[in-house]
C-alpha cells in the first residue's frame, strides 16, 4: 500500500512531523513502512511553462523549436523532440541548471546550430513509470490542464514534492488497505483527531430505483449491494490533483468515472464499480453463481470460462461483471457513456478469493474483499463516488441509493482484566493509561472494576478476543517500555537426549577424520529418488513441483552428495571428503505420512593423505572408508557388533562393496562408486557409505564400565596361511577366534600375498595372534597347546595350510 | 722393567690423547690391555723376577693397567659425547619446511549455529525437540491457528504432497506435537531446530529449503517481559554483549501479541549497509502463543501463557560471517565449507 502523505494529510493533521518521522512512527506501531520515497528530492528547477511558438527545427524534421514562457521577463528558446508538443500548451520545463532523476542536469546547449535553453520534460523524465502514466502521456510531453501559471513550481503542481510511505501490512491489517484507515492508525499514534469525507450528493428528483432494481440470488456470497445511478456525466480526464494522487497511490488514471471510482477505493479501502448504464441489457441487476462453463469477456478483452464457485453481477442474463474481481468488456464506461450506475457491494472474501485465483486476476477491489471490507462504508464510499462524479464529471445524482441484502454492522464487544493485561505484558500500568489508548484509537470502551469492555469498530475486523486488545495495548503503549525479565519458577536441567547427544558425537568423529559436513536438498529428481536406496520404494512425489529437479523426496543422501564430490571435482578440488547426516522419506502409501529415517553417509575421493616433500601419498581407497566406518562404530560402542559381507547392490563396484550389518541386521552400504556412474557424473573414484544412523545410534551403547588393564604378560605367535584365493580374511580370522578361545586375546592380518610367489588360485594370509590370561602368565606349553587346536582348526574347517 | 712399564705407559696415554674417535681408541685398549698387548707381555716376563720384586712389580703393573684403563674410559666418555654431537648435527631437520597434514574437516555453518543456539537454551533449561519433515496439514496449519482459506497461508507457499500432507513450512508443527505430549500440564521448555521448506525459487536471498529454530515456553506465568529477556541473552550470546534488541509489532496467526524482534547492528547505530543505514537488523519473529494454539493443544488458556519465537539459521550465519549469498549453504563448495572449520 502506497500512502502519499500529502494526500494523507487531508484527514489527519501531520504537522510537525516529516514523512521519515511519521514512518518511523508507523513501523513502531505495528505496521513496518518499507520505504519513503520523495520524488522531487532528486529533481530541482522545474517549472511551468507555455508554448507561445513552435516551428519545426530549421536543420532537423523531427525537432521543434519552441518559444517558451517559463515565468520570467523573457520567454526562452526551447528546442523538443517530442511529436506532440505544440504552441498553446502549459508544459513542464527543466529550466537550464535543473537536475532530473538520475542525476541528469539541463544545460545551456546548441542542437544542430539553435539554442537550446532548458528542456520540455514527459511525465517518466519526472520520474514517474510508463505504467502509472495516463494512456495519453505513456508517450511525449505532459500536457498541464489550464489552471496552471508559467513560472510556478512545476513538482509541485504534479504533486511531485509529496513523499510516498510504502506500507507492507499483515494480513491481519487489511484496515490499513485505505487512507482513512491509515488515518485512524497515525491519528492513534499521533493522538490527534481523524477528519472523515462526509459526503452528501446533491440529488435530483429522479430517483434511482426508477432505472434499476436488484436482486441477490446468492445472499451468503453477498449479503449488501448498493448502486447508485448519477446521469449525464462528462467524461473526460479526472482533475490534475486526483490523477497525481491516483498515480502517487500507484494507480494509473484512465477517466474522470473511472479515478473517481478508484480514488474512492483507495479513500475508503472500499472497492467500486461503474457501469454504463445504457449498455445494461435491462433494468436490473441480478447477483448469482456463474454456470460452470459460462463464458465471459473481462474488460481486459480476455474471455474467461467461469464455474459454479465464482459470483457474478448479471444484467437478468448476461454476466456483466465478475463479482470483486473485474467488470465486463460490455458494461465498461467508455468515452461516450453518458449514464452511469455506481456499484458499492460487501462481497464474500472466500469467494472472490477463489475467482481471483482461478483467473489470475489480483486486482486492488478483489485484495480487498478477499481480506473482508469494512461494511459500515459501503454507503458511505457509494455516495461520495456519486459526490465526485457530480463534482467533477458535470454528472447529476439520482434520488436515493438502491440496496439489496442486508449486512451486520453490529459492533463486537471485547473485555479485559487490567490484572490479565499487566501478567501477560509483565508491565504495572493502571487503567488511565489503558483508556487513553482505547481512546487514541477511537474505540468505546467501559470500565467495571478492574475489567474494561471495549467496543471494536467495524473497520477493525482484526479485533476478535482479549489477547487482541493486549496487543492494540502493547503497541501503542511501546515495547520498548517493557522490561527485560527472564521465566520464574523452578529450572529444570536442560539437556539433549542420548540420541541428540550420539548425533553430535558422530559428526564431531567424521570431523576429526578430515569430512566436512555437506547438507544437500531433500527434493531430488525422479531418477535420483530412487538411486542408492537402501530399500526401493515408489518415492513421495510433489503434488505441484516447481521444477522436475526439485520433485521427489529422496531415498538416500548419495545422489546430491556424488553431485557435490563432481561440483568440487569440477573447480580443481580432486580431494573431497563429505559427509551429510539427515532425513530421507520412505512412502509409507497415499495420505500417509512417510516414514523419516536419519541416515549418515559419505562420499570421498582423490587423496587421503598427502605429504609431499617426504614422498607420502595414499590415496583413498575400499579400506579408507571401511576403516572410517569401523572406527565411527568404535566410537559409540559398536566396534564387535558390526560386520562386513560382500555385496554388489545398484550403483557401486561389484567386486569393492560391503554390506554393512549390525548384530546380522543390513544398516548399509560401503564401496566404490560405480566406475561407469562416475564418468557418468563426472567425478574421479569415489567411495561411499550409507548407514542407518538411527539404527545404529539406537543400538549404540550408552553404559560405559572399566575392564582391568592385563597384570600378565601376553604371547604373540604369527602365522602365514595358504589358503585359495576366494577364501575371505573374516572366515579364516572367525575359525581362529573359535578355536583360540578365551586365551585369544586378538587376532590381526598383518599380510596378504598373491602373486608369482604362489601357487595359482592361491595366497597367503598371515595373521598376528596375541594368547593372555588375565589370572597368570601363561607358559609356552600352554600356548602351544592352544595354538595347535587352532592350526588343526584351521586346517580342517578352511583348508588352509601353514606357509613353508 | 719398570722403566719398561713406565715408557709403555706414557706411550700409552700419548696415543689415548690423540686417539681420534671409538675405534682407535678401542684398538689402543685391544693394543695394550689386550691379551697379547705389551703390558701382558710384560706379566709374563715376571716370572723371571725374584719373589720379593714379584708383588712389588706386579702391583706397578696393575697401577699402569688402571692408568690406562681409566684414560680410556675418560677419553671414551669424551669420544661419546662427541659422536652424540656429530650424529645430532647430522640429523638436523629443517623446521621451517611443512609438517604432515592432519585433517581437519569443518562442521557446516548452519550445524554450528544451530547447536551454538541449543547449548545456549539448553543452559538456560530447554531441550530439543525434533519432528518430521513431512507434516499433516494439521499440525503444519490448522493447530497453529491457520484454518483451512486462512488468507494467512498466503504468506508461506508450501510444498504440497496431498492435500492433507506437506513439507513443513515451519519447525512449529514440533511445539505443537510437543505440547499435545505434555497433556495439558506445563512447563514446556523447548527449541525445536530442523530443515523446513517453502515454494520459493532459488536465488541470492532466497531458498527452498532452509533451517529454522523455534523456542517455545508454555508455563502458568510466562509473560511478554520474560521473551524479550530471552531474547535479549540470545542477542548477546549470539552476536555480543553490547548489543540491544528492539521489539516491533507485527502478526503471526500463531502469536498474539506478535513482534519482529531488531538486534541493534554492529555499526552501534549509525547506520551501514547491512542494517540499510537504520542501526537495527531483523533477526526473528516472536509473540506470546495464541490461546486457540494453547487450546488445541490441550492447554487451558486461562492459566497457562506462553511465548514463541523463531528464527532462520542462513540469515543468522549470514549476519555473523558476512555471507552474501544463501545458495552458498547447499552448494557445499569445500572452499566455502572449510573455512567453518576454525573454533571461534
Ligand atoms: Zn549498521
């Protein structure tokens, strides 16, 4: 909402406060002022000027040269380019010395050997958009109506000089979507009185029932319509200080009927329309549901199908206006209408809500309706639009308003305790004070004890319970006053939960290993949806995306995080180690909230170490991760209870992954990006793993207990196996671990060997095993004797033979 | 032979001082003290001596044997010391070169500021509440005092699944499901942090998914001054001790009544380009919770008050760091990641 302070100041006295201070005011008081725009402090020296004379330019067809009275001894030389300018006109000049917007300063020039003293501006050279401009100045010079004097301040008499308050206003504000409601709002913070418009057209005999009759066939739609019929007008362009207003409102003007119906809206923040009488079908006016299917053409020439759930004014048949939203090309004023049948109507917000989004039709009338208009001024807006019309367009009034339907306009009573509004504020104020702000805000209010009863105007839908007026009390009275105090009562510890705390100690792991933590989006693509999913199900899908992109819920973190190893990749980061803990979303069917699990994965690729100067480089590989993992599963206590088994799920290498499981239960993946999907995406070998965070968080032990360090010394004993080549290191090192008992203490691989050395289809696997008992130091015969339970073991159960 | 004996000495300890390192000097004790050395040469000659010069010169030759031995031994403690030196200078590194990198990976802004806000609440006695992404309508709208047509909803385009299920738009669908917990009894004392999305294009400001934290505080008599001094620890914590914060009324259909709540800008007021020359920066939303939203909940609005308050994490890091652009956050450009990785 733009609110031009000039025009502002018709109804609120502003003096002693400039525009920046009565912005400030306002944004304090609740409703936040964007901006203050002054559009004449960029411009000076511009003035009024008369064409006396024009000829053409002497050495140029397109250029005019024009004898210029600007209000001094001597008229001055002026030479335009504009096609429309002519002798006889009252013209805006930039006198020589005159800046326009942008800095742009009129000099003293020559153009193709004639002087140039000044120039003749068009309304967008004052600054004003193309858009707001009337139809007739969107191009050339501004032409002043003739009550203007040459020499006088041109800015002002556009209203140029005045400062424009852009109001941004909350939804629960629509009171504010007019001057006079902006009125009451600075008259409350002021504290000084509002002056209302009161109009009274002076009528004929005539009366306007004569010409038309209403009827509502949809009362709920619209419960009020009142119209008024003002006859012979004049059409022609609105007054120069309306369509300055209009323009500085941001409302373009068209016509004298057609800006007074706006200056009203903006006024009285309730929406109008004019039709021309004569282009009605017939006498009355019928309000109903539109058909579905009906077609109708808007005065923006578009034809628009209706349906069943928009309203529509109609002439008995015909729709002849989209209820709130727009009126019909047929009915429209029009150069030649000479009779005119005001329309001042409440209708539902839902309603024209609906049909404004149907059509994609925001106008200012249906942001109004849509937000609930005051009903009391529904009257009020019909007869000063008729006022204006008689004013300013020559028309003559007709007798009496025609109404249809009936709407409340019962005011609501709200009360409050001082003792309930003190409590929740945490302020002491006593009742005066509280008064005098209901008083500021021109509310009735009456006091019992410690309650007061406060009567809401209608203008002030917003106000419905008593926490309403606790904040019309808050704000008017300051926050700034209210002191700083913290919640009493007892405190209770603050804490995260074990989960919360384990989440944390995880990523703090990831961190300390060299991952830095990436957070990708959650909506993917169809196709990245389902990719790398640890469970394949149909994804949760958008009902109205903005993007393919953008679609689906994912169901693995992998995807966005490959995408982000490529990005890096892509700007000379070969080395990239990211990890990403969140939600992924598995569709749990229609209307069902999916399930949300937390997952923690990780893509790395390039380097893992690196140190150059001494010749040190490793790059990442399958163990890189796996020993990652097992290092994150020693870090919440799941170190034995997490194992590995190959496996080639979609995606991933098929001979360089594991599935992760977790007491035998699948948590995961790790392994090798698929080296085709690497290309495919562009990024070097990369390894990834997905886990279940929450499962393995849930599992993660949480009791922590001391284990005696070992009194005795340990005996180590290395073996080297032969063993085929398919045999895995976990099914040698579980045989190991059965047959050694309770004296193994540990088992280690410390080499693996394939090669020229070895027979075909054969290696080696040599393992450094560690015999303790914590009770005695055990002796090499004791040892021994265990030692060859397990070499016996091993032979008969995996085949495997000592090296030689 | 004692003359013998005393030449093979001073021979003896001349050849010890000029010994030159370890070996020699061990030759020089192999060449006299040694089993074919001349001083055994010369016990050997003993036996030609009477009985009553034999323990006379035997002790002479002991005396030179512990002479030697022990000009020996000091010039090896000499020699030692010497070799100890000569190998530490040969081991000398050049410090200045760069030591092997330990990695160190960076936790992402928004985490950080995230658990900086939860350790802050969490001392002053809250915990944190978590919830899903995927809201019913319900929870996301309608307990929040935002029925179904609510021209408020206007105000936050959402991601729609169903017509009954949606990306939340907001973390306060968890102070709802919190609430309902509670039965009807307080305190509550939360801070919900968590993603949230709205239907927004992705551009220097702007985000479709970003990170939200929500404090709540229901309790039998929790006041409007007991928000604004929490927030105004918040500010402080967050941002420094010397700042202030500013309350402006505004509307939540959550809250009432609402506020916008300004930290005064690190400019000290005189204004800069980052709070557009006003000296203050919005920084959340707040309010005292709507009875309706009490109500729904299971709370009896006539005893129980509470506060809300909310915030963006991006704007929040943004302020802080001086980051210009919120796609930074997802783009995960390990030149942006990395530099969060130092503790403040
Ligand atoms: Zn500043």
């Amino acid at each position: 909402m733009f609110v031009s302070y000039k025009w502002l100041a018709q109804y609120v006295d502003l003096s002693g406060v400039t525009p920046q201070e009565l912005a400030e005011k306002i944004t304090r008081a609740g409703i936040e002022v964007e901006g203050v725009e002054t559009p004449a402090s960029e411009m000076k020296n511009i003035v009024v000027g008369y064409v006396k004379e024009r000829e053409q330019h002497p050495n140029a067809d397109k250029l005019n040269k024009c004898l210029v009275d600007i209000g001094e001894d001597e008229p001055v030389q002026i030479i335009c380019g504009a096609k429309n300018v002519d002798a006889g006109q009252y013209v805006a000049v930039a006198k020589t010395g005159a800046v326009l917007p942008g800095n742009f300063k009129i000099k003293r020039a020559k153009l193709r050997g004639e002087e140039s003293n000044g120039m003749i501006c068009s309304l967008q050279e004052l600054g004003i958009e193309s858009r707001l401009a009337p139809k007739e100045y969107a191009e050339g010079i501004f032409n002043f109506p003739n009550d203007v004097t040459p020499g006088e301040d041109a800015l002002e008499a556009l209203n140029r000089d005045d400062a424009i308050l852009e109001l941004s206003l909350t939804p629960n504000r629509s009171d504010a979507l007019s001057m006079i409601g902006v009125a009451y709002e600075v008259a409350a913070i002021l504290d000084r009185d509002v002056k209302l418009p009161e109009p009274n057209p002076a009528e004929a005999d005539e009366k306007s029932a004569d010409s038309i009759s209403i009827r509502i066939d949809a009362p709920a739609d619209n419960p009020l319509y009142i119209a008024r019929v003002v006859k012979n007008v004049k059409i022609g362009p609105s007054p120069l200080w309306m369509q300055t207003y209009l323009m500085n409102a941001g409302v373009r003007p068209h016509n004298n009927v057609v800006d007074i119906t706006n200056y009203v809206l903006m006024e009285y923040g309730q929406p109008l329309h004019a039709f021309d009488l004569d282009r009605l079908g017939s006498k009355e006016i019928v309000v109903r549901r539109a058909a579905d299917g009906e077609k109708f053409v808007t005065l923006d020439d578009t034809e628009r199908t209706l349906s069943s759930d928009q309203l529509v004014i109609t002439d008995g048949k015909k729709p002849v206006a989209l209820a709130g939203v727009m009126g019909g090309a047929n009915s429209e004023v029009h150069e030649g209408t000479v009779n005119v049948l005001i329309e001042s109507a409440y209708f539902d917000g839902q309603i024209v809500r609906t049909a404004s989004k149907a059509h994609v039709l925001r106008s200012e009338a249906s942001a109004r309706f849509e937000k609930g208009v005051d009903p009391s001024r529904v009257q009020a807006a019909c007869d000063r639009a008729a006022e204006l019309m008689a004013d300013l367009a020559g028309g003559t009034v007709l007798s009496g308003s025609v109404i249809a339907g009936d709407l409340s306009m019962e005011q609501k009573q709200v009360s409050i305790t001082l003792e309930k509004l003190n409590t929740v504020l945490g302020t002491d104020l006593q009742m005066d004070s509280v008064e005098d702000i209901f008083r500021r805000l021109q509310f009735e209010t009456e006091t019992v004890g410690s309650e007061i009863t406060v009567t809401v105007p209608t203008r002030r839908g917003d106000i419905a319970i008593p926490e309403d007026l606790t904040e019309e009390v808050a704000r008017l009275y300051g926050y700034d006053h209210i002191p700083l105090t913290l919640p009493e009562g007892a405190v209770q510890p603050g804490s995260l939960s074990p989960y919360q705390l384990g989440r944390r100690i995880v990523r703090r792991y990831l961190e300390g290993t060299g991952f830095n933590q990436a957070i990708t989006y959650s909506l993917t693509s169809s196709k990245r949806a389902s990719e790398f999913a640890l469970e394949q199900r149909e994804p949760v899908a958008l009902s109205m995306p903005m993007s393919e992109e953008r679609a689906f819920l994912r169901q693995s973190l992998l995807p966005h995080l490959i995408e982000a190893a490529a990005y890096n990749n892509a700007r000379q980061m070969a080395s990239v180690a990211l990890y990403e803990t969140s939600s992924i979303y598995l569709n749990e069917g229609e209307n069902v909230q999916p399930k949300e699990e937390e997952r923690l994965a990780g893509v790395v690729t390039g380097m893992w170490h690196e140190h150059l100067w001494q010749g040190e480089k490793k790059a990442v590989d399958f163990f890189t991760v796996k020993g990652i993992v097992e290092g994150l599963a020693a870090r919440i206590g799941l170190q034995d209870r997490l194992t590995f088994q190959k496996a080639a799920p979609a995606g991933f290498h098929p001979g360089r992954t594991a599935e992760v499981l977790l007491d035998s239960e699948p948590v995961g993946f790790i392994g090798q990006l698929h080296p085709s999907l690497a290309k495919e995406v562009d990024v070097k070998e990369a390894y990834l793993f997905e886990l279940k965070l929450d499962v393995m968080l849930h599992a993660a032990r949480e009791d922590l207990s001391y284990a005696a360090i070992p009194r005795y010394p340990s005996i180590g004993r290395d073996i080297a196996l032969v063993v085929d080549s398919t045999v895995e290191a976990a099914a040698l090192e579980a045989v190991i671990k059965h047959a050694g008992g309770s004296l193994l203490t540990s088992v280690r691989v410390f080499d693996v060997y394939e090669g020229q050395r070895m027979e075909e289809g054969k290696k080696s696997v040599a393992f450094a095993l560690t015999y303790a008992d914590p009770e005695k130091t055990l002796t090499d015969e004791e040892v021994t004797a265990v030692h060859e339970k397990v070499l016996i073991a091993l032979k008969e159960q995996a085949d495997a033979e000592l090296r030689g | 032979m004692e003359q013998q004996l005393n030449e093979l000495q001073s021979q003896a300890l001349e050849k010890i001082a000029a010994a030159a390192d370890l070996k020699e000097l061990n030759d020089i004790r192999v060449a006299y003290l040694g089993k074919k050395g001349p001083v055994t040469e010369v016990l050997k000659g003993m036996g030609k001596l009477s009985a009553e010069e034999r323990p006379k010169m035997g002790a002479l030759v002991n005396v030179v044997r512990e002479t030697i031995a022990n000009a020996i031994e000091e010039k090896q403690t000499v020699l030692e010391a010497a070799a100890i030196e000569q190998q530490l200078a040969l081991e000398t590194v050049d410090v200045t070169l760069p030591g092997s990198p330990v990695k160190i990976g960076a936790q992402h802004p928004l985490t950080r500021i995230t658990e900086e806000i939860e350790d802050l609440f969490i001392g002053m006695g809250y915990t944190v509440a978590e919830g899903p992404e995927v809201e019913q309508d319900y929870y996301n709208f309608e307990a929040l005092n935002l029925p179904k047509g609510h021209p408020a909803r206007d105000m936050q385009d959402t991601f729609y699944i169903t017509p009954e299920l949606l990306m939340r738009t907001h973390t306060s669908p968890v102070q709802v499901r919190t609430m309902q917990k509670h039965g009807g009894r307080g305190p509550v004392k939360i801070i919900c942090p968590g993603k949230v999305y709205r239907r927004d294009s992705d551009d220097a400001t702007h985000s479709h998914q970003f990170t939200q934290i929500e404090g709540l505080v229901v309790g039998e008599n929790i006041r409007m001054s007991d928000l604004k001094g929490t927030l105004d620890v918040f500010a402080k914590k967050m941002f420094g001790a010397d700042r202030e914060i500013r309350l402006r009324p505004s509307f939540f259909p959550f809250t009432e009544p609402s506020v916008e709540v300004d930290v005064s800008c690190m400019c000290g007021g005189k204004g800069c380009s980052i709070c557009k020359g006003t000296g203050w920066i919005e920084v959340l939303g707040a309010g005292m919770v709507h009875p309706n939203v009490l109500e729904m909940a299971g709370f009896d609005s006539t005893k129980y008050t509470g506060f809300a308050f909310g915030m963006g994490q991006e704007r929040i890091a943004m302020l802080k760091y001086g980051i210009d652009d919120i796609r930074h956050f997802y783009t995960n450009d390990l030149r942006f990641l990395k530099q969060f990785s130092v503790h403040e």
